[in-house]
C-alpha cells in the first residue's frame, strides 16, 4: 500500500506521463518521416510521367545540335541565331492532332500584330520531338501554315519560320526539350504524347528570355519579349515606353505595369511638361516685351 502511493504521487505520475509521451513523439516522427520519404519518392516517380513545363529562364539552349529542315538538309541551331534578332522557339509533335496545332495557329495570328518584322526583328523555329516524324511532315506543315496566312506575310514565313525534325538514331529533341524544361510522356491509352503548350522567346545568343504559356499569346506581351530579348534594337519610343512600365511575370508568363515605375514616369513626364511651359510663356514674354520697346513712340495729341 505504502508502494501503491509512493508511485503514485504527483511529481512521479507526471514524469512517467513525460517519457512515454515523449518515446510516442520519437515513435510517430520516425514514422511519419519514413512516410515522408515514401511519399517523395512517389511523388518524385509521379513527376517523371508527367507531361508538365518547368522554367528554366536564361538558360542556355545548345546550339550545337543538328536537325533536318523541311528541305531534307542538315542544319544546326545556331545557323537560326542572328544579331539583334531574338527567336520564338516552339517543340510540337507534327502528328499530334491535340494542342501542337492550337500552338502554331496562336504564333500565326501574332505575326501580323507584332511591330517587330518576322526575317528582320526575329525568326521562328519550330522543332519536332517526335522521332517518327519526317521531312515532308514537316513541309507538310509549313505549306499549310504558309496558305493560311495572309499574302504579305507568306514570304517572310517561307524563308524564316523553320520547321525541323529530328535526324535518325538522334536525341537532340530531347536534350532541347530537357534543357528548356519541357516534359513530354507517351501515353499508350491514346497512342499519343502528352504535353503542355508553351513558346520560348530567346535572345540572338540562345539563352531563354521569356516564355509563354498555352496556345493565345497576347501581341503586346509578345512583343515586348521581342524587345527585351532582342537588346532593344527591334523597337520604337513606344515600345520602350511600355517596356519600362512593365515587369514579366515568371508566374504567368505575362508583362504586368510596376506601380513604382508607372508613378516616376508619369512624374518625370509632368516636371518635363511643367518646365515646357514656363519656357514657353517666358519666351512668349520676353519676345512680346522686345516687340513693343521697337514700337516708335505714339506722338501726344
């Protein structure tokens, strides 16, 4: 009995209670982070099968790497990067009959909204990561992109929107695909490759300036990624404007006004305004005080 209430008195009940609780904790941690790791691991095996585009900006992609274009010939990147002239860079699948037409169509309605030229401010480069896909798919899919655009635009789309395949035996599609971060997974339910919808805007040196997700590009943002890849040789006052006020968003793959920059603009613009005038007025009155000292004096009646 003696024992009974020994053992039972307060302070001893209270750090009994504090070491299994405290052997519990130990127990669930190391549980849970056996479940964590699990869990990773899954989620890591998960990610591997899905198709998804991971960003990498200003990135370099390798220029090295050789293709065949729709005329049959061998070419490499490099031969499509010229200074001061940044490149809309796509990856699609000529065969796909999901989002990789979505994609082309959106980057032909952009083309006559740009202030940039196609063949002058920039190029267009659209590379299959399909390795069954052939030299006359991909001519296939030029000269259809060619009709449907509008006549003062087909030339410049013959000779400077570049259609390539991947050459036999070769992996450069997916060494480009890898470096730009754009996942593809063959999906054997449909027979097809699952993907996401993106266009990369690069700089004349290849490195990745800005991209753009799914199949509508808005002209303006478009734009001004030209602009800002293409070292601000392909733009207007305007341009340049609108370039300051804004800021890409990685998030959104969108250009969004800065607040801060919007404000100083508008405040430099209103001293220049304010400073215009004065001068104005002051010249104004100065010219008008010479042109009445030159009057010759009105004779007194």
């Amino acid at each position: 009995m003696r024992f009974y209430f020994s053992f039972f008195q307060p302070p001893r009940v209270l750090r009994c209670a504090a070491v299994a609780l405290s052997a519990l904790a130990l127990c669930t941690a190391a549980y849970a982070n056996s479940f964590g790791s699990l869990s990773s691991s899954v989620q890591m095996a998960r990610d591997a099968k899905t198709a998804k585009i991971t960003p990498h900006p200003g990135a370099q992609i390798p220029l090295n790497l050789k293709f065949i274009n729709s005329h049959g010939k061998t070419v490499r990147l490099a031969q499509y990067f010229h200074s001061g002239r940044p490149v809309i860079l796509d990856l699609i699948n000529y065969q796909c009959w999901g989002v990789c037409g979505f994609v082309q169509t959106g980057v032909l309605k952009d083309i006559p909204k740009l202030s940039a030229h196609l063949g002058t401010g920039y190029d267009i480069v659209t590379v299959s990561f399909n390795p069954t896909d052939t030299v006359q798919g991909a001519a296939d899919k030029k000269s259809g992109y060619v009709a449907l655009a509008p006549k003062q635009y087909r030339r410049a789309i013959e000779r400077h929107w570049h259609f390539l395949v991947e050459g036999k035996n070769s992996t450069n599609s997916a060494q480009l695909a890898k470096v730009i971060g754009f996942h593809y997974v063959w999906d054997p339910a449909i027979h097809m490759y699952d993907h996401e919808a993106a266009i990369y805007v690069l700089t004349p040196r290849g490195k990745i300036a800005n991209y753009f997700f799914g199949i509508h590009y808005v002209p303006t943002d478009l734009n001004l990624a030209l602009v800002h890849a293409g070292d601000d040789r392909i733009t207007n006052v305007f341009d340049q404007i609108l370039l300051l006020c804004t800021q890409f968003n990685p998030n959104t793959g969108k250009y969004t006004p800065v607040a801060l920059r919007v404000m100083t603009l508008a405040g430099v613009a209103i001293v220049i305004g304010l400073c215009s005038m004065f001068f104005a007025l002051f010249w104004w009155e100065r010219k008008h005080r010479q042109s009445v000292a030159q009057q010759p004096p009105q004779p007194q009646p």
